[in-house]
C-alpha cells in the first residue's frame, strides 16, 4: 500500500496512466496458463505492484467510451452524460459520429491536475477531444487519411504539436487503426510526448499522462479473446508498455507512480440479435427501399451487449405502448437472447443512459446489433469478441494495477472503475470534486 503521510504538491510524483483496453485480470495472473508472456507487466506490477487480484467491476455499459470518461472523471455515464461510443443517431445525420469529446458536465483528471500543480499531457485516449490540459493529443478519426491528422492538429493543444510530431514518428494513429500497426504508433506518439514536451519542463512541475493501446481489444474482436493474435498484440502492448515506464522513469529520476488499468473485459460471442428488426415489423422504424432508415418512432442503438432504446416522441402513447409489448415479448421469450429489461429509471440508477426510454441486457455471447432488416437472431457474427454485456459478469471485469514510488506489494479487494480518477488525485495531492467513486489508498 502507499505510504501515507502529508502531501507537499510540489514534492508529488508523476503519474502515468495507461489504458490496456478490454485486458482481462486472467491475462496478468495466468499468464501461463493462457501462453502469454508479459514480463514488463509481471516485473512492474505483479511482483512489485498493487493490484486488483480480482479484477475492478466497470460501468455500465462496458463499452469503451463510456468507461474511459468513467476512469478520467470518477463519475458514471449518466453523470459524465458519454453513454455510448457513438451519438445516438437513428438516421444517419451525423455521419457515423462518436462521443469523442471530453465531457462537460464534470471536472476531468486532466483539468484538475492542471489546476493543482501538474503538467498535464494525453495520447490516444478515447474522450480526449477538448481536454483541459497542456500537451493534448487526442482520439479522433475522420477516414483514416492525411486529413485525420490535420483535424487533429486542429484541435490538439497546443495547435501544431501533432504536425511537430509526426515529422518524427509519422503519421500518428488517429483512432481507425486499432491494429498492431496502430498501436506501434500509439507508443511512439507517447514516447515522443514524454522525451519532447514533458522532459524539457519537468523541472517545474511534476507531470499527469494518459496513453492508451488499442491492439489487444481489436484483435479479440477479429480473432476471439484467447486466439493466438489477441495474445500476441498484449505482447507487443507489454514492450511498448515497458519503454514508457523506463522513459518516463528517466525524466522523473524514478520519483513517479504508473497506474494500469483497462476499461473492462470481454467474452466470445455466439449470435447477433437486433431488436430493430422487431421495431420496423411493428412500424415503429421506417426505412427506404435500400434498407436505410427514415423516420422512426423508437430505436434501439446497441452498445455491445447492451443497447439503449429510444422513443423519438416520449408523449407518443400509441408508440410507447407498441414498444412496451416488444419489450415484454422479448423479456418472456425465453429463447430471445434477452436477460434483462430495464425502464429509463432503473437504468439510469445503474449508472447509465439517462435518456432511454429502456435498457437492453443480452445474455452471455448474444451481442446486440443495430440491424433493422433481415434476422432478428443470427449465428454468423460481425464480430468474434465483444463487451458491453452486463458489468455484474465474470468477464467484464477489468484490470487495476499500481506501481512505483511509495507503493508496495499488495492485493486491493472490492475495486471499480470510477476508483481509478480519486485514487490518482489523491496520489497528486488534491480531492478529484465530483468523483463518485473512493481513492483506495485512503486510510479509515
């Protein structure tokens, strides 16, 4: 545990927090297990470090843009108001757009460790567009091409820093590319930031970073989550992981702290299901002759293997009461795939989707799909792996992990994702004032 005694802001140490997507607490400690091999995780953390031995519970949904404002900001997604990946958008409007800015409802990791003393830097991280902080480098993609950059540039902070960087590295990974490939550049944009922008300022302050890889989660999804490829891409995470504790050792003369975390787990799918096929028999959703929508009265956006259901007009009784029979029919068909139906109350009492009108929660390997013509149940699946599904699962649990100066060895029980922001604003000296969640390093 840490060492608590009084804080000096001044004295605080760095912190560098990595998001390992969708890392699983099985890959760290049974490594053998399932033929992995993460020395720098094992050396670092597991040897050394404090760790969740059994696991930290997420959010809910356990889908990746959600939890990663949940682990900047302490707060739920009903809280930080980012529910999904993408914007709720039956028709297409915005394009395919997702939530890929940091929220404004409450105050992020990022902003307060800026007001309390720290430099405060992000690579990669999802939710990071518009982040109150020093050396932004954010999470945005428009189709993968040289204009991703230069929107990114646009909005990165300072202006300029991610042409400044690329002139080095290449072209830095916007958020397309998941791939190893991806990855590889994720790494050296993190590197890049911690030996040119902090190294040349540590002197002044001490620094917050947020950096994060893609690669493990991707390859689940394409592959499954114990295939060989999902396996090899934690590897490669693990190296890069190592460079970046040692660089930023380097600079900080070792007066620093690394948190590890994921954002949560992930289990193999086994069908597809899309409620919307059953809301466009029931003319609920409406769509052209090439099966786009055009109008619609309720809608169901999936988030893995949960999915959000609107009504467009919640004073449309007729529609209300068409969706309500749906909603039953589904909860009673035994065979539907379907193991929970939440009303917009209980579900925002779970932390999530304050405006749905309900809640789907799917059965271990059912993901839910946004599909409103064809099957409403298929085994071909679109992808082989996937999260979303109920954060009470086994399997949704993710990864916490905490090393460095004036940690010790140890196991930390009844841990959550909404954990992570109180506990590294306690590390740095100040009270994160919104969090929900507890700094677990607090003593009584």
């Amino acid at each position: 545990m840490l060492q608590t005694e009084g804080h000096d802001k001044h004295n605080s140490p760095s912190i560098l927090l990595v998001s390992v997507d969708a890392l699983k607490p099985e890959f760290v400690f049974e490594q053998e297990r399932l033929g992995v091999k993460l020395p720098v995780i094992t050396n670092y953390f597991v040897e050394k470090g404090l760790t969740a031995g059994d696991g930290m519970k997420s959010v809910f949904p356990t889908f990746t843009y959600p939890c990663h404002q949940s682990m900047i900001t302490g707060t739920n997604p009903a809280i930080h108001k980012i529910v999904n990946n993408g914007i709720f958008d039956p028709l297409g409007e915005h394009l395919g757009a997702w939530h890929w800015f940091a929220n404004t409802e409450v105050k992020t990791l990022w902003e307060a460790a800026k007001e309390n003393g720290y430099w405060s830097a992000s690579v990669a991280f999802p939710t990071s567009v518009g982040a109150r902080g020093d050396f932004i480098a954010p999470e945005f993609w428009w189709d993968g091409s040289a204009l991703d950059s230069r929107f990114i540039d646009a909005v990165a902070k300072p202006q300029g820093i991610i042409a400044e960087m690329e002139k080095e590295i290449g072209q830095y990974a916007g958020g397309l590319d998941l791939s190893d490939n991806g990855d590889a550049q994720r790494g050296k944009a993190a590197l890049w930031m911690l030996k040119n922008k902090i190294a040349p300022v540590i002197s002044e302050k001490p620094f917050f970073m947020s950096a994060y890889f893609a690669s493990f989660d991707e390859s689940a999804h394409q592959y499954g989550v114990y295939s060989n490829e999902a396996a090899r891409s934690l590897e490669k995470i693990d190296k890069m992981l190592g460079e970046l504790i040692e660089e930023a050792m380097k600079i900080t003369d070792g007066h620093l702290i690394v948190c590890v975390v994921s954002d949560h787990g992930s289990l193999d799918n086994t069908h597809n299901i899309s409620p919307n096929v059953l809301l466009h028999d029931a003319g609920l959703v409406q769509t052209d002759e090439n099966g786009r929508v055009i109008s619609w009265k309720a809608f169901s956006q999936r988030a893995g293997g949960t999915a959000e259901v609107r009504l467009a007009d919640p004073e449309d009784k007729e529609a209300a009461d068409a969706l309500k029979k749906i909603m039953d029919q589904l909860l009673a068909d035994e065979n539907s795939g379907i193991m929970e139906v939440l009303n917009g109350e209980e579900a925002k009492k779970r932390g999530g989707f304050p405006e749905a009108a309900y809640v789907l929660v799917s059965d271990k390997g059912y993901e839910l799909r946004d599909d409103v013509t064809g099957d409403y149940c298929r085994t071909r699946l679109t992808q082989k792996a996937q999260h979303g599904y109920n954060e009470n699962f086994p399997e949704m649990r993710a990864s916490f992990m905490l090393t460095g100066e004036g940690i010790t060895k140890g196991n930390v029980e009844n841990v959550h994702l909404i954990d992570v922001a109180p506990t590294l604003a306690g590390l740095m000296g100040f009270v994160l004032p919104d969090a929900e969640g507890r700094d677990l390093l607090k003593q009584g």
